[in-house]
C-alpha cells in the first residue's frame, strides 16, 4: 500500500509529459507548503532511451542545480527520505502523459446508453477509439475478430445492462472479444475493463479472462438507464493506463516503485484536483481547467459535486497534429491568423511540427501560426468537452459556455506564451467565457502534480495554490449582448481600496482593460446597457468585489459566440488591435 | 541537455534487427551473408476468419453440436468439407465455406483462418548475420554510409543511384524521368505532384530519395510499390547539405533505401544505406549525444530550418528568441558562416 505523505515535509513530483519531463520541488516554508523550483528535462519515452526513467533522473539532476541540494545518490537512485545532511526528499508522487496513444475498442449495448458511457469513460485517459462493437453493430463476429486482429488495441472497455439487467446480448458481444484475445499472440492481447451489469463479473471471466493480459472489474458505469457513474470506473483506467505504460515502456516501473505506487495519468490527476476544487469553492458556477500540451488536449470540469474530464489526443499538439485536419480545415485554423499566410504554410507547419513535437517557434512568424494551430485545437476541444457536461449548470444560455469561477489553463500552449495577454486572448477566444470569471494560467504546470499529491496530502495543495505559485492574468467580464460593432454594451467602475477609481465604457466587438495589480482587490460597479447579461440577469447590474492580476481586470465586448468578420483583412486587423490592447506587440 | 542525434555518416557500423510481424520460419543461418532482397525468415498469416455457428445452423444445444463437429483444432480443410451434420431423416450439415484451417472448436461454435498469404521478410541490408531471433527474424550487420531521413513509405528495395537532383533544393518533375532510369534508386529534390510520382512508378524505378514532398501526396506516395524517403519534412525544402553532400558523392554505387515508417518509440526510421568495402569494422554511431561546442547540428525550425552549422557555444540560463519565448538555446555557426542564436529544442545533432 502506498506510504502517506502527511507527515513527510518535502515532495518531489514529476510529470513526464510527452516532449518534457519536469522535477519539482514543494518543501515547507515558513510552516507552509510552497513551490520551491522545477528542473526541465527531455522525456525519454522514445527512441534511443525507451526508458522514462533518464529522463526523469535528468530533470532532477537539473533540479539539484538550481536547489543547491542532493536527491539522487552516486547510482542515480532516489535519496528518501530527507537526510540529516539535507538530502533527497521525503515523498515522491508522478504524473505520466507520454506514450503512444492507446488504441481502445469500446462494448455496449445501445449506442445512446451503454456505448455513449463507453465513450465517455474512454476519453477520460489518453486513447483513441478504434472500433466500435453494440447490438446495431451489422457486421457478423468473424468480421468484428479480424478488425480487433487487425487494429490490435491495447485497451478493450466492456459495458452495458443494468445490474441485474440483460445478460444475454453482453455474452454475444464478448465472444468476438474472447476469440479475437484468443487468436492474438500472449504479449499483444489487450487490456480488458468490464464496467457493466455486475451480476455477469463470472461470466465476462468464463469468456475473456483467460485470454486478456489483464482482466478488471469497476462498478457499473450504468448501474440503471437513468443513472451515470464513471467515477469509480475511470479510478480503475487510470490504473489499467499505468498497467498497460508499465508494459510499454521501461522506466514506469521504478518510478511507480520510487512513488510508493502514487503514480497516475497526468489527466486524471488533473481531474482530481478540479473535483477537489469544486467542493473546496462550493460555488454554484463550474471550476473549468484546461490544458493544451503535446500528447492532448484536457478539459477537466467541476459542477457542483459532479466533474467530467475528457482527454483528447486528437486536439494534442505534438504528433498527433496532421490529424486535427480530420476535425477542422485549414481556413478555420488561419481565421485566427494575425498574419496573411497561406493555407499551404499552415499545412506544412502541421506535418513538420508533427516530427519534432518539442520544437518552439522561435520567430514571430511561426509563433503566429503556432498560436492559431493552438486555438483551433482548444477551440475543437473545449466544444467536444461542452457536449459531455451536465444538465442543469449555471449558465447564461444554454449553447454558450457555462459560467465558471475560476479557470484554470496550463500545458505548453499556454504557459510558453511569450506575454501573459497572448495566453489570456487564446483562451478567450476558444473558452469564450461568459459573466464574470478569474483567469489563472498554470505557468509550471502544477495542477496535475498537485492532484496527485491531493489524495495523500490535502494540506498541499491548498497552501501551494494560495501561495501565488499560479499567475492570476486577472479578473475577465464578457457580456452576453447582442449589437452591432461599436454600439456601447456596458459600462463600469472600479473602486480601488485607496479609494482610486477608474472607468471605461465597453463598446461591442472591442477589448478593454483597467489596471488591478496581483494581490490588489477592488469593487466593480458594472452598468449593462441594450439588455446586456454579465451573471447578473439580462439587462441588470451590480457590483461585485473584484481581485487583480497581470492584466487587471479585461472586459471583452466582442461577443458570445464569438463571431469573426469574414473579411480577412479586416480580421487581422482586429486580432492584431485584440493583442496589442491585452499588451501584445 | 540530451540531444536528439539523426543519422548522416560517412562510413559507420550498421546493426539492424528485422523482425516478422508473426512468428515464423528464420530461413538464414549466423554468419550468413545476405544481399538486400534475400529472404530471411517467413510465416503464413490469415487476415480473415469465418465463425461457423454449428449449434444454430443445426438447431441443436451448444453441447450437442460439439459432438456433432467433425474437425479439430489444427485441421487443414479444403471448401465444401463437411463440418458437421444432425441427425434426423433428412439432416441437415455445415461445410468449410471456403478452404482454410481450423483454429477453435468449442461452444458449439467452429473458427477458422482463411485467406492465408505468405509473408516474406526480406534481410534490407546487405551483411553479415550476427544473431538469430528464433521464430520471428535475424539481426544483421553491415559497414557503409548511412542516411537516415524523417518518412518513409514503408517500403524497400536495393538499385544503382541516380543523381537527378542538380543541387539541394531540386524539383523532380515528370519531364526528368525517363527509360534509362529503369531499376534506379534516384536522388531527387521536392516533388509537387502526383503525377511524377506516377511516373517514377511507370518506368519502375527501385526508390527515391526526396528532400521534401508535399503533404497533399503522402497518400500517393504511401500507394507506391518503391521505397520513398524523405530527408527533410514537407513541403518544398531542400535537402540538408550534410545528406545532399554524402548522396551526390556516392551516385552510381548499389544503395538500399529501408523506407521505414518512422516510429519515434520503437526507434525505426526510413535510410538509405551504401554499403561500402572495409578491412575493419567502423565504430557505430552514437546514439546520444549532449549539446556541445563543436557538434554539428541541423535547425529543425523556421529560421535556417533544414540549415546545418556547428554549436559554438550553449548560452547560459534562457534566452529571449526573436519570437519573445524564452528558451535554453545555443550560438550556432552556419554553413554560410552566419552565426545565429537557436533554441535547443529545434536542434538536432547530426552524425
């Protein structure tokens, strides 16, 4: 069983992520746990190394440098816990996101019930679907068998009836499963998850027990037609997720062991960590994070006691990138160009960033392309994720983006932008936020490591997150309106506690800001003008205390949805104002 | 930092594992000397199965159909062979639909593989087998040049080099090709259309060697029965002068072009290898490499993207780049002796 961690003082956490592996130190200062330092590193996944240990040995030998301190003794090993002498650490904890993507078949019995929750719990972890199976499934078993022969997944995802419910028509499903298990030589037999009736726990072992790598039982994701529950079955995934890179490649293992078995999926210990937020905040809005890296695109959603994480490697920016063609066209991704550049650029941008997926841009040009490619990406993600939430949030229409409070955005998209107003007008024009919500971008991409160290020490986390670890871009109002460009849609004054204040007056289709330092609050008087809706109810307002950030307090009038001019010249003319107002060159 | 290392060598070792994708027969022996499209090892593969539903076609339990079955694991069975027949005055039975072998009875069910194809692996390289991988394939050594590139078709074949491409940034066009090039392996530039592709496919030639291709042909040229490869990327980039220079100098020597699909886990990548006479073995590439004055590097990033120099220097702590990023980079030389500031992670050292 894992040790815990409450009583240890320092934690090491690394996230080996699909292009870099980072080492971070938390240790207690001042009676309080911080963020004390990160050493980067190339994961070592691939090619020549196979083996993310080095990489993680890397990124601390990088940290030892920076902390001035020992963690890794003259064979590289981990030093645990702290010694007299102020070396090595007292706990470990480890997120992991490299690795090839994994091939999954979902099982279910109606394409609305069973196979959505499939689906749904699938892309809680890093895979992608290739294949299909259900009762409107027309193809005979012996096609089904030569397409799993064929696609070879890594991961198989059972469910369907109620507990206690059909029996029969599961059976039927699982023998193509079995059989094509069978036909498989030992070492590339899938992974198989039975998240169904419970009642058929022998049954599923009797067909397919013997002949997956490895056999697992979660509560069923649809206990009744009425209910949903994929929390308890994607706690098992991210177990079978880590089963299944222990397998694939060299290096899990003993950093599994070095963890003492706190090791899990990056984007679930990001989900963790935003369910924990939710209940921490309480608030009736939703806490939203994003993360836009290399290996995928994660949106992790808190509402209330209910979360839902999707974790899409379609949408990831590393070598997954030709792809995102199969979901968008180029002319899309250029419509978020501040440069004119042709379609043919953007293509080629894709397959070439796609062999080097840890390459940065290093001129303006690239980086403007980088940038649109990003906001495509997280653009497509966020309104897949939108699909998956719950009914009955607080929101302020039902097709626009929920309410939310605060959001939360890291992975490299995001926190290598070269000026915080370029990662806040990303996330701006993808999330589309609506009302009043804080922007926080995750420049060391905590979120995750904290997530994972949550379970074990929920003192942490708290203490880091109010540590200033996260940079607060500042407090965003997007009014919900419709009007025509230029037309005034809402005014507003901020009382500063030096009894400052300062005023702008929002017209539609524009970017403002006020000035509102990290660490400063201040009261926001907002009038809504031609019927405008900030949380507030249509056409209301009211004051509300507001808290500082890089950029202060930014008032986006351009409308929601979002809805660029057609006229490309006139677009780029607009997203080049829209950067140089958030501080932009 | 750790730096990615791509492959363009003079004169190296070369060890390459080549493996069935299922177990089969090894067909070579240690110490064997192979050529290129010698056959190393091979297994017969069924891409498709019938499931024979005995139970339901006879309308009998799971269990009587069991006994009613006829074959056994392992039979060799030609079409319209009897599986299994009911009883009754007029019985019914179940035939092999079509000719294949059974590998599953039981549950009142028959599964069989048809459509068996033989699946030949072929040694790719020329040289010297240095370890026998029993049931799935051979290890293989060999000296020579060496090119690695970033994509291949998947294919691989053996021919005489062909120079077409008069200088790194050469386009191959359909015009270029003609009959004498039949059975070469030609270096060429970019290609930009389809049809060249076509066309090198008509005369046949054996390969191309390409410094770039557009994305809109990858399929085209996934569809091609002759090695492609790629040094550089896509769209219309020339090729890097260290590939360039080692290509032009080797035209008319017997090349291999291994047109591997790239997989950056496994660690596969498409080359070409020129075998060349030794009296001892090169030392063989390094495979890691940290970023050092004095290695030669190749920009794998806009701008100088395909550009080789050497590292002069690792700038210390980050760097601001043109972009406003910041990053760990180095003072690179370039071969037109301009000296720029590149970030590390757009560098990879070559040699």
């Amino acid at each position: 069983m894992p040790s815990s961690l409450v009583d240890g003082n320092s934690l090491l956490a690394i996230d080996v992520g699909a292009a870099n592996t980072r080492a971070v130190h938390f240790d207690v200062i001042e009676g309080e746990y911080r963020f004390v330092a990160s050493g980067t590193a190339p994961t070592t996944a691939e090619a020549p190394f196979k083996d993310v240990a080095e990489g993680a040995r890397n990124a601390i030998e990088n940290l030892q440098k920076i902390l001035g301190r020992t963690l890794l003794d003259g064979s590289r090993g981990l030093i645990t816990p702290t010694q007299p002498n102020g070396s090595g650490v007292d706990a470990l904890v480890v997120t992991l996101s490299a690795g090839p993507v994994i091939k999954t078949v979902v099982v279910g019995l109606l394409k609305d019930v069973s196979l959505e929750s499939a689906r749904r719990l699938t892309e809680s972890t890093y895979t992608r679907i290739v294949d299909t199976i259900g009762l409107t499934d027309q193809r005979k078993p012996d096609h089904q068998i030569d397409s799993i022969l064929r696609l070879r997944p890594d991961l198989v995802v059972i469910t369907g009836g109620t507990d206690g419910g059909a029996s029969l028509s599961i059976q039927k499903l699982l023998e193509p499963i079995g059989l094509a298990s069978f036909l498989l030589p030992q070492e590339k037999r899938p992974a198989v998850l039975f998240a169904g009736n419970e009642k058929m726990e022998a049954e599923v072992k009797t067909l397919v027990g013997e002949l997956a790598t490895s056999l697992h039982f979660s509560p069923n994701v649809r206990p009744s037609l009425e209910t949903e529950d994929l929390d308890p079955a994607e706690r098992e995934l991210a177990r079978m997720f880590i089963n299944i890179r222990k397998r694939q490649i060299k290096g899990v293992d003993l950093l599994d062991l070095w963890s003492g078995g706190h090791i899990l999926p990056t984007a679930y210990a990001t989900g963790r960590m935003v369910r924990f937020l939710a209940k921490v905040y309480g608030s009736k809005k939703g806490i939203l994070s994003v993360d836009l890296g290399a290996s995928a695109a994660v949106i992790a959603a808190g509402f209330n006691g209910k979360s839902t994480l999707k974790v899409m490697p379609q949408f990831g920016l590393g070598e997954n990138l030709p792809g995102l063609l199969n979901y968008t066209s180029l002319d899309d991704i250029l419509r978020w160009s501040s440069l004119d550049v042709s379609t043919g650029v953007v293509r080629d941008y894709l397959y070439q960033k796609a062999l080097y997926p840890s390459t940065i841009a290093a001129t303006r040009e690239d980086l403007a392309i980088a940038q649109a490619v990003a906001r495509q990406a997280l653009y497509l993600a966020m309104q897949s994720a939108r699909r998956d939430f719950p009914q009955n949030i607080a929101s302020i229409k039902p097709n626009l983006t929920p309410l939310f409070e605060p959001i939360l955005a890291g992975g490299g998209a995001l926190s290598d932008a070269s000026h915080p107003g370029q990662s806040l007008l990303l996330l701006l024009d993808t999330i589309q936020p609506v009302g009043v919500t804080t922007i926080i971008i995750d420049q060391n991409n905590l979120l995750p490591l904290l997530g994972s160290a949550a379970s074990q020490n929920n003192i942490l986390p708290v203490q880091v997150l109010d540590s200033g670890a996260f940079l607060s871009v500042g407090t965003v109002v997007s009014p919900v309106v419709s009007a025509t460009y230029g037309t005034p849609v809402l005014r507003a004054k901020l009382n500063y506690e030096n009894g400052a204040e300062a005023r702008v007056d929002l017209k539609y289709g524009t970017l403002e800001t006020l000035p509102l330092a990290n660490g400063e609050t201040g009261n926001l008087t907002i009038q809504t003008l031609r019927g405008a809706d900030v949380g507030f109810g249509p056409g209301r307002s009211g004051t509300i205390p507001v808290s500082g950030g890089a950029l202060g307090v930014v008032f986006d009038g351009r409308g929601r949805p979002l809805d660029l001019p057609s006229d490309a010249v006139r677009r780029r003319e607009l997203i080049k104002k829209w950067v140089w107002t958030l501080g932009g060159e | 930092m750790l730096a990615p290392v791509n492959h363009i060598s003079g004169l190296t070792s070369i060890v390459r594992e080549r493996l069935l994708p299922v177990s089969g027969t090894v067909l070579v022996r240690l110490n064997q000397k192979v050529s290129p499209m010698d056959v190393v090892a091979e297994a017969r593969w069924a891409r498709e199965h019938v499931l024979l539903d005995v139970a339901r076609l006879l309308r009998v339990s799971t269990n009587a159909a069991d006994r009613l079955v006829k074959c056994k694991v392992d039979d060799e069975l030609a079409a319209g062979v009897e599986i299994a027949v009911g009883k009754g005055l007029f019985p019914r039975s179940v035939r092999a639909p079509r000719e294949g072998r059974v590998v599953a009875v039981g549950g009142g069910q028959v599964l069989m593989e048809v459509g068996q194809s033989k699946v030949e692996l072929r040694a790719g390289i020329p040289g010297t087998i240095v370890e026998i991988l029993p049931n799935r394939g051979a290890v293989i050594q060999t000296a020579g040049a060496l090119i690695q590139g970033v994509w291949g078709n998947g294919r691989i074949d053996s021919g005489l080099l062909v120079n077409l491409a008069e200088n790194p940034d050469g386009i191959l066009t359909v015009g270029k090709l003609d009959i004498s090039l039949r059975g070469s392996i030609i270096l060429a530039g970019m290609v930009k259309d389809a049809e060249t592709l076509q066309a090198a496919a008509d005369l046949p030639v054996r390969g191309l060697i390409l410094s770039s291709l557009f994305p809109s042909l990858i399929q085209k040229a996934r569809e091609m029965r002759y090695p492609i490869m790629v040094t550089d990327g896509f769209g219309s980039l020339p090729m890097n002068s260290a590939a360039y220079k080692l290509l032009s100098t080797n035209a008319k020597r017997e090349v291999t072009v291994n047109a591997e699909i790239f997989d950056r886990y496994s660690g596969a990548r498409p080359e070409v290898i020129i075998p060349l006479p030794i009296s001892s073995n090169p030392p063989s590439p390094r495979e890691v490499e940290t970023f050092a004055p004095g290695l030669q590097v190749r920009m794998r990033r806009p701008p100088f993207m395909g550009m080789i120099g050497s590292i002069v220097s690792v700038k210390p702590g980050l760097s601001v780049l043109p972009s406003g990023l910041r990053a760990p980079a180095a003072e690179v030389k370039l071969e037109n002796d301009q000296t720029v500031v590149a970030p590390l992670v757009n560098l990879e050292v070559v040699g």
